[in-house]
C-alpha cells in the first residue's frame, strides 16, 4: 500500500473543523513518538522531525482560515 503524502494545498481544501482534527491527531502522534523515543522503540529521529514540519504546515494553513473567517465577517 502506496503512503501519499499530504502537501499543504490538500490542508487548505480542508474545513476548519477536519483540519483541526487532523492537528489534534498529529500531535497525539507526535507525543507517541517521543514517547517511543524515550523508551528507545524509535529507529528513525527523522519521523520525529517531519511530524513537526507538518504539524507547522496545518497549524499555518489554520491560522490563515481563522484569519480569513475573521476579515469576512468584519465585512458584514
């Protein structure tokens, strides 16, 4: 099975509450991998790492809606 990967443009097609979704499930990961890390079960600090980098990307794409969703209803 074929992993594909998420670009920052599928994160923008999201609504808000599935992206925030999506975040809160990164970052459940993110601290099983440090857990994982802890214990010595990670083979790979790279996961780690691009578990960070695309954290970033959704928190950025979520500040951004956030933002537009303001300005739009500011011109209301």
């Amino acid at each position: 099975m074929a992993k594909t990967k998420t670009t920052i443009a599928d994160y923008r097609k999201l609504e808000l509450s599935k992206l925030v979704k999506e975040l809160a499930d990164a970052q459940l990961k993110l601290q099983d991998l440090r857990n994982q890390l802890t214990i010595g079960k990670l083979k790979s600090y790279s996961q780690i790492r691009d578990l960070r980098h695309l954290i970033a990307q959704m928190e950025t794409v979520r500040n951004e809606k956030i933002m537009l969703e303001a300005i739009s209803h500011g011109e209301n």
